[in-house]
C-alpha cells in the first residue's frame, strides 16, 4: 500500500522538525512513477530555495530521462548528483531508493539494494533548520510535482551501509534496520489523514489531496509491527487462528495459531501454552486495529 500523488496539486509536509534534519543522514523510500515530467520532478525536499546554498539543503528529484538527480549542501558546501547514476527508471515499476550520507567519507546512492554510484562528498549537516520535509513538490518551482506513488520512507540519523539499505529493498521494514536512530519512518499505506510517524518522533505527514493505491512488490504488511514475519511451512507469512477449548483469564476463548499450511504454529495444549489476542491502540495497513499476544497465565508474547 502507499499513497499516490496526482502531478499536479498533490504533497505531504511532514513539518520542520529538527529530528529529520540530523548530522549524518539516510534515506529509503519506495517510489513507482507514472510520468517522467517534468524535467525535474521532486519527489521530496528539505530545503530553503533550489540554490542549494544553504547548509542542511536537500532534494530528491526524477529526471525526465529516468534518471536520480540528489542535491544536498552539507559541512563540504553543494553537492549535486544530477544524473551521474547507472540506473535508468522506468514509469509503471517499483523501485527502492536508498540515500546514506555520513559525516566522514563518500555518499552512496542504491537503487533496488545496488548502488546506482556517490559522488557527493560526506560532511555534517546543520542541525538548526527551521524549513518543512516535504514530500510530491518542488516549492520553489512552478510545476515541479511527482507524478507516481512513494511508500515506506525511513529517515535515520546514521549512515546505513550497502547491507541494509539492500534488506530494505528486498521488504525489511524500516523499524528492523537501525530502529534507535530511526528519525522517521512513514509507511504511507494511504488509510489514515494525517499519516502517521510510527518512528515515536511525531512527524506524522499532512495531506494535500493524495489517496489510496497498491504498493512495492514485496510483502510489507506482514513486516509490520504486530505482524508474525515468518511461518514454519509455507505459505509463510500467512496466520490463522483457530479456537480452541481453553478458557482465558477474561472468560473468552484462547486462539491457536496455524501457518497456511495448517501447520501448528502454536500448540495451545496447555493454558500457560495458549494465546491471548488483545486488541491495541496501533492501527493495522487494513484500517483494523493490531493485536497483542498474550500467554495463559496474562503475560505478554
């Protein structure tokens, strides 16, 4: 799932917190463009004009030709990788982009988990900008909107290696790489206004137009939090619960847990055994809420 931004009027603003404006940065995002017009079109930004001559700038466009075009000013001035890469994207397919910038030594650019090259020099980015993260436009441009749809942006406050930008793009969920330097992370599955920051860092996305659309082909959803991310045969990824004769601590009836194969995943033969499902605040991709586990004697799983 994701959100689709139309080309036009459409974009997020995730506010100007200085949690997304760290020292050294990464950036993942998955993107599936439908136009390659404009020439340049943005598909997100932190920046004060497209001088790019402040400290902290940095933009993330699509050229026309299908090529990455990354410019960013940070302690070594403008950097600008406009073009230079290998890869050449094509409109109708997903594809991963991965951004890690460190204090010390070179930037590198990924797409789908392979470098696409770096030339940007690394060096510390101000920490005080006070300018919105902006997402699907180009402010400071006439025209240049992101025609496409974007899912599951990470920010982190540290430089990820070539390794884990390459789990990114192969389905690991952003809270799985990194999670203590995680500065954002939006999955955008498209159900919820505003967006919300499931990083703990509330920089939650306000919507101008946007909507709905399906996502990466990767499974996603049964790598999010509440999800089990792995069944012991095949299907994986695929739970059912299924009643069964044990009573919980609140009278209801225990689950018992099978893979779609069939296959016991949890065997309730015994109270201390069984499982709980206990609804949470947390709301699941499908707009239904996610559960918690617990044991037969009340304790969490």
């Amino acid at each position: 799932m994701s959100r689709s931004f139309n080309g036009s009027t459409d974009s997020i603003s995730l506010g100007s917190s200085l949690t997304l404006m760290p020292a050294a940065l990464s950036i993942c995002f998955w993107v599936n463009p439908t136009s390659l017009t404009p020439a340049y079109s943005n598909i997100l930004n932190r920046m004060v004009d497209n001088t790019f001559a402040t400290n902290g700038d940095y933009a993330f466009y699509l050229k026309s030709n299908g090529k990455l075009a990354i410019f960013v000013n940070n302690a070594t001035g403008r950097q600008d990788y406009d073009g230079a890469g290998t890869h050449t994207l094509t409109t109708g397919s997903w594809w991963h982009i991965g951004f890690s910038c460190p204090t010390v030594g070179n930037t590198q650019v990924y797409v789908n988990g392979v470098s696409d090259g770096g030339g940007i020099n690394g060096g510390n980015f101000a920490t005080t900008s006070v300018r919105p993260f902006l997402m699907g436009f180009d402010p400071n441009t006439v025209g240049r909107f992101f025609s496409g749809s974007i899912a599951d942006l990470g920010v982190w406050n540290v430089a990820l290696t070539a390794q884990e930008i390459n789990s990114l793009a192969i389905g690991a969920r952003p809270f799985k790489v990194q999670p203590k330097s995680l500065a954002g992370w939006l999955p955008l599955d498209g159900l919820q206004s505003t967006e919300p920051d499931l990083s703990g860092n509330l920089n939650n996305g306000t919507l101008t137009g946007t909507s709905f659309a399906s996502g990466p082909p990767v499974n996603l959803l049964t790598r999010s939090p509440g999800f089990f991310s792995y069944s012991p045969s095949g299907p994986q990824s695929m739970l059912k619960q299924i009643p069964n004769s044990l009573s919980a601590p609140d009278s209801s009836e225990y689950g018992t847990l099978t893979d779609g194969a069939g296959t016991l995943v949890v065997t309730s033969t015994t109270s201390t055994g069984s499982l709980k499902q206990i609804k949470n605040s947390r709301i699941a991709p499908d707009g239904s809420k996610y559960m918690t586990l617990t044991d037969g004697n009340g304790n969490l799983v």
